[in-house]
C-alpha cells in the first residue's frame, strides 16, 4: 500500500514537472512563439471587435480631422484657414491625403462605426507587425503578451480614432526594414511617411541616422536623408506651391503651447512650473545630453565599439562592406531607445501619446535587464497611469519615476560589456 501511494505521488510530482516545464517553455522560449502569437492576434481581433460593438464610441478629435481635411478638399491651400473643432490644422500633409481618403470613405466622417472598423484593422495590423519584430529579436512571449492587455491603448484605435495609431504603423514598418540589408534603404521613407501623419516619429530620427551611419555610411546616410526630405515635400507640394510659410509653420510647429489639462506626464511640477520657458529649455537640454550620451557612448558599445570608430568607418568602404550588419536586438535598442528618451523628455504628454511608444515597452523591458517581477512593475505603474483621468499629482510622478527608472535601466544594461549583457 505504501509502495502504491509513493508511486502515486512520484507520478503526480512528475506531471507537475512537466507542466511547469511546458508552461516555462511556452512563456520564456520561442519554441512555441508562434502558435502563441496566433492566439494572441486571434484573442485581439475578437476582443477588439467586441468592444467597437458594445462600448460607446466618444468623439474628441475625429470631427475636427474631418474637418481640416474636408476644407483642403473644398479647395482650400493656406494652412492658416484650415481649422476643425479643437483648433487649426497643425499636422503635415500626409495627414491631410490618408485622412481625405478616409473622409471620402465614411461619408464626410459620419460613418464612424465604419472608421472604427478601419481603425481596428491598423490595431490588429500593429500588433502584428510588432509580434514579428519581437520574434526576430527573440522577446519571451511573457513580454510579448503585455501587448494586448492596455486597456488605455484600445480606447485610443478604436474609440477614439486618433492619427497617432496611423504614424505609428509606418514608424514599425521602418523599424523592421531596417532590421534587414535588402530593405533597409527604403526606412527613410518609411519613417518619412510616418513624420507626413504626424511629427512624433522624429523622436525616431537620432537613432535612424546612427543605424544607417553604422550600415551604409555617408552614403546610405545622405541618400536616407534625401529621401526623407525630398518625400516630405512631395507630398505638400500643393501647400507649398501656393502658400510655402504658411504651411511650413503650421505643419512643423515646434513651439506650441501645450494646454496642462491634458498633461500626463508632469501634472506634479504645478502649471507655474509647466509654463514656464525655463522648464522647457531643461527638458530640450535633458533630451540633448540624454541623445549624446547614447549615440556617442552607448549605441556603439551595442557593436563593440567607439564612437570615433564607428564615424571614421563611415567614410571607408571597405570597412563596411567588412562589418557585420546590426542584428535585430541592436537595430531595436537603438531605434526604440531614441524614441523612449523623446518620450521621457516630452514637454507635454496626452492620452494620445501613449500609442507613440506603448508597443516598445515590451522590448525596452527585456533589454533593461531588470528582474522579470521589477519588469512587470514598471509596466503596471506605466500602464495604471495612463489609465488615471484626469491625472493626479500622485499618477504623472509615478508616470515620471517609471520613465526614469525604465531609462536608467536600459542605459545601464547598454554599458556592460557586450558579453556580460547576454550571459545574464
């Protein structure tokens, strides 16, 4: 009888075993990340649709983008008289034809239902493209998973249609064109495409520059350039034809005033504080110092190398056709990086925003190198922010400290030597 029941409780303790080490491999490895990841898109789809037919859809900037773009419509070209509800036109031009096109395809903006369906394919058609990055770059699917769980980020696709969800996929195309040789000469128009809807993907552009310095040299880094800028003004050519001034400083306003009712992120400093030009001139030296300190210390320390080395490769051909080309991680840690630090320095962040860096939160955690209860912390504290509204002076500094700690993290990992890094 004894013998029975030891036997019994050997077999138990080995099928827990087995579990636990079935369920460790399906949470920590990529053997089995892509049935995951089908469940995963599979699991956004219906939840997404779900909520566009029960949860009540609730306008904030939809009507003045429709609008904006039905004034350029009617003919008109002097950004100066473009205006919506909540204000004038302040957002490049490709805004202005992808928000035309889909104008035209909702009846003026009235079918909001059908808006919101489009809406739900560009969530689904994200978390699609960043669950690829993520396998490429071998992101546990623990951390991968975080992706569908914002309820903050369903609200801003899909219930509140906002144009920051639409720069932003063509942000994570260029992020993973650049992750390969053969496509990474068509990222400057990527990224360039993604800065037509709306100009946060600029935070994009540090890291961009070093990436294709490092790649291609000042080749591929002047023809990158070019072809950013020569797309930026193909297409405003009917603003710029008629009304250049006009348009150039509407659509890349750097100066706005932004309104601290809807501040996110430094609720805490007090409205005095937030106004004032000093504060503005900190965070803009913060992000500065912050930029220089990673592209001429850190990122090159991601290849084994020295700032001096990598710019004076960058003008000899026959050290780049020798070098390796930036594996996934790399390509990762740099562009989302570059993102995260005009994020954490950002004069005013709006509920908006969140969807400017949400989907890189998963990767910045993995490479931090925090212990994995201290990753899921800082996502919780991030995410119960952005959730908060209005924000308090208790959820914008925690929102700060997150940032902070997260940025601190990510840096310091990036300063090990590279060997350590990877047997931790």
């Amino acid at each position: 009888m004894a013998a029975r029941t030891g036997r019994r409780r050997d077999l138990g303790t080995s099928l827990w075993q087995q579990a636990r080490g079935f369920l460790a491999e399906v949470l920590f490895t990529q053997r089995f990340y892509l049935e995951a990841a089908v469940l995963l898109v599979a699991f956004e789809a219906a939840a997404t649709l779900a909520i566009v037919q029960r949860v009540n859809y609730t306008e904030i900037d939809w009507l003045a983008y429709m609008q904006e773009v039905a004034g350029v419509i009617a003919g008109e070209r002097n950004y100066t008289k473009l205006r919506g509800a909540t204000g004038p036109l302040v957002y490049p031009a490709g805004f202005v034809w992808i928000f035309g096109l889909l104008w035209q395809a909702t009846d003026g903006g009235q079918d909001i239902r059908l808006a919101q369906y489009v809406f739900l394919g560009i969530y689904v058609a994200t978390q699609v493209l960043l669950l690829a990055i993520y396998q490429k770059a071998r992101v546990p699917p623990v951390l991968a998973g975080l992706l569908v769980l914002s309820r903050r980020l369903h609200s801003i696709y899909v219930l509140r249609l906002f144009n920051d969800c639409v720069a932003m996929v063509f942000a994570y195309i260029a992020v993973l064109a650049m992750c390969d040789r053969r496509w990474m000469r068509w990222s400057g128009l990527l990224l360039s495409a993604g800065i037509a809807v709306k100009m946060n993907v600029v935070l994009m552009l540090p890291g961009a520059a070093f990436l294709w310095w490092r790649a291609g040299g000042w080749r591929l880094t002047l023809a990158q350039a070019a072809a950013v800028v020569a797309s930026q003004v193909a297409v405003a050519v009917p603003f710029l034809y008629e009304y250049p001034v006009e348009y150039v400083t509407r659509a890349f306003d750097l100066g706005r005033q932004f309104d601290f009712t809807w501040t996110v992120n430094w609720r805490f400093v007090g409205l005095s504080v937030f106004e004032s030009p000093q504060w503005a001139l900190a965070l803009v030296a913060t992000h500065a110092a912050l930029l220089a300190t990673l592209g001429l210390i850190l990122w090159p320390r991601l290849f084994g190398s020295t700032a001096w080395t990598i710019v004076k490769n960058g003008f000899l051909s026959k050290q780049l056709r020798t070098q390796a080309m930036p594996g996934t991680e790399e390509v990762l840690s740099v562009m989302f990086s570059a993102n995260f630090v005009g994020v954490v320095c950002a004069r005013s962040l709006h509920y908006q925003f969140y969807a400017w860096y949400f989907h890189t939160l998963p990767f910045l955690l993995h490479v931090s190198r925090l212990p994995l209860s201290a990753q899921l912390g800082v996502w919780v504290a991030i995410e119960y922010a952005w959730n908060i509204y209005p924000s308090t002076v208790f959820s914008s500094a925690l929102l700060a400290a997150a940032h902070i700690a997260l940025l601190a993290a990510i840096m310091r990992a990036m300063a090990l030597p590279r060997i350590k890094r990877k047997s931790q």
